[in-house]
C-alpha cells in the first residue's frame, strides 16, 4: 500500500490501547509502520536498480524484529534527547520567573521498553500484511524463498482504509474539543474505541473484497471467454469499488483481458480490442528476460540514445510491461497513461545489454 494507509494503521494500533501500556506507543507505531519502505532508496541508483530490491528483505518475516528493534533504538535516541532537554528546563528553575523559559508537557505513561518494543513489532508486522492484500504483493519469506504472495484484492490506493482510519483519529480529537467547551474532564486516553472500530473495520472490508474477488474469479472460470484454452487467470481490484474487477487470461498465443462486475454478475470483453498477442520470441528477447526487461518494439527508448556500433553489429529495442497494472480504474473507462509497469532495454547482436530505462530514467 501506499505511506498513508501504513502511517494511518501504525497510529489506530497504537490507540487501540498499546498507548495505554508505554509512552511513544503512537510514535513508535508510526515509524515502524512505514519503515519498511526505505527500501525506495534503491531508487537513488537507478530505477532497475529501485525495481530490483523494491519489497526486498525489508518486507519479509525476518526483517519485522530487526525494524521493530530499530525502531524502539530511535525512539530511545529521542527520549534520551528530550530527558536531557527537560534536565536543562530543571536547570533553569533556578532563574528569576522572567528569564525562564516554558516546560515541556511530561508524559502521561512511563517509558515500558517491553511494550514498545512489542507495539513497533505488531507495527511492522502489519505493513507486510497491508502490502500482500494488494496486486502488487511481496516476498515474505526472502532470502530463503523468491517467491511472491499477493491477494490481489484490494488496489494499492484504497480510499476507504483512508476514511476509516481517519475517523479513528480524528472524531476523538473533536470530541475532546467539544467536552473542553462545556468544561468537562478530559480524557487521559481518548480514542480506543474508535481506533478498534476502525482495524475491524479494515479487517470486514478485506473480508468482503475477498469474498468479491472468489466470485469475479468464479465468473471468469464458468464462462468461456477466449477461443483458446486457458492457462492462467488473474483477477485484478479496482478502488473504492468492491464489486468491479479486471481479468487477465493468457492462453498460449495471446492474453486477453474482460472487466467484471460481480454485483451485476456481468462480463464484459471484446475479442478484437482486448487481445494482445504474445510477441514471437527471438534471441534479443531471451537475452532481455535475464535483464529483467523484455518485447520488441521500432524505434529507441525514450531518454536514452541507441548504442553506437561499428558496422555489421545491430541492436534491437525490447521493450516489457507488466499488464497487472495496466488497466483503466476509477470508472473511466479509457486506459490510463503509463498506468502499466513498462520499461526498456537495448540489445546488441541479440544477446548483450546496452542501456536500460524506466519511467523516462535511465538505468547508469
């Protein structure tokens, strides 16, 4: 998922009760939530490079207790900071009332470490459990198995994780507004309630969306769409939208595509406009496969000029998109720019790499 949902359920884990327990419950929570996305720094050494380690050994079993214990190290580091902070705020009790300067807010809680420690745990557990719902997915088990796990149930923008974690944090924050009107005693720990509602909430949506897509697949399987027989069938998520889906089928000459809407319990798919037939393969296509990049295209790739070669030496321009993501949503029904996963790669003589892109960035 995207940083909002992961920073959104780290704070509701913590308001849950966790904060009940330990100060920088809350904190923690959000820090080791999102944490695991550092791994985006890849990028920085270009973007096959940031595709490459993207969802790497930071979104896997083994990486949750070194992030939690990381995490619980920063906020320590903090803590350690605002004691000292607060040791020169005792200090200066000494100086005449005018020269002293403000003190901070003391913290409700005491410092549990234990409780911390488990609060950033549950914390980063939930961002593999949040990124393996959607069609992207993950590689939990890395480095001991390469192999991805997605549910492909819920897109990785999901506006209504949005609303109901947003509900959780911000209604008692009004509520505490209005009882501070009228004059009556504030709560030490507002929020619980609503901060549960809100991960059940998570938890009934995802059930639902599980039940929808079981369906859209069911759909799909008792319906003979393509003239060929079928060898593998994914069901796509649209946000917002439970009941509509996209399918992609591949057969051994071509993949086709239908969009679903399982409320109406309707298929729609145009034999001429939603297939696309594989390219033939060729040595410059083998040769791109191990590059991570590959289907041949005219022309050059865009950002990036064609190798130089002395004569009797060719090049060909392969090119690969990742159709999982290359579909209309929000109800447009147009294609969306650039919404597949594509990239390019020039191969010289059919077999060596010269030069990679992607998403206009060139592979250095």
């Amino acid at each position: 998922m995207e940083p909002i949902t992961h920073f959104l359920t780290g704070a509701c884990i913590a308001r849950a009760g966790l904060n009940r327990k330990t100060a920088y419950a809350t904190l923690a929570a959000v820090l080791a939530a999102e944490a695991a996305d550092l791994d985006v720094l890849w990028s920085f050494a270009g973007p096959v490079e940031g595709l490459k380690h993207h969802r790497g050994i930071t979104h896997t079993f083994v990486a949750v207790p070194v992030v939690a214990g990381v995490t619980v190290a920063a906020v320590w580091l903090f803590h350690c900071w605002r004691q000292k902070r607060q040791g020169r705020h005792a200090h200066n009790e000494k100086l005449p009332d005018a020269m002293r300067p403000s003190p901070p807010s003391t913290a409700r809680q005491p410092v549990r470490w234990g409780w911390l420690y488990l609060t950033a745990f549950l914390a980063a557990l939930s961002h593999l459990w949040l990124d393996w719902t959607n069609n992207y997915g993950l590689r939990p088990f890395y480095p001991f198995s390469s192999r991805w796990y997605e549910g492909s149930f819920v897109f990785i923008v999901e506006p209504t994780l949005w609303a109901l974690a947003l509900s959780a944090l911000i209604i008692p924050w009004l509520l505490g507004l209005t009882d501070a009107e009228i004059g009556a005693r504030r709560q030490a720990f507002r929020g619980r309630g609503w901060a549960i509602f809100a991960l059940a909430g998570m938890v009934a949506l995802w059930s639902w969306r599980w039940a929808e897509h079981a369906q859209a697949q069911a759909m799909i399987e008792n319906l003979q769409i393509t003239s060929a027989p079928v060898r593998r069938i994914a069901i796509e998520p649209y946000p917002i939208n439970p009941f509509r889906w996209h399918a992609l089928m591949e057969t051994a000459d071509y993949y086709q595509t239908a969009e679903v809407d399982t409320r109406k319990r309707s298929i729609t798919s145009d034999a001429r406009r939603d297939v696309l037939i594989k390219p033939t393969a060729t040595a410059a296509t083998e040769a791109a496969k191990r590059t991570l990049l590959a289907e041949p295209i005219p022309g050059t790739i865009p950002g990036l000029d064609p190798p130089s070669l002395p004569p009797n030496r060719q090049w060909t321009t392969v090119e690969f998109t990742d159709l999982r993501f290359s579909y209309p949503f929000l109800g447009n029904g147009d294609k969306v720019k650039n919404a597949g996963l594509n990239g390019w790669v020039y191969i010289v003589d059919g077999r060596d790499d010269a030069g990679e892109a992607m998403a206009g960035r060139v592979q250095r």
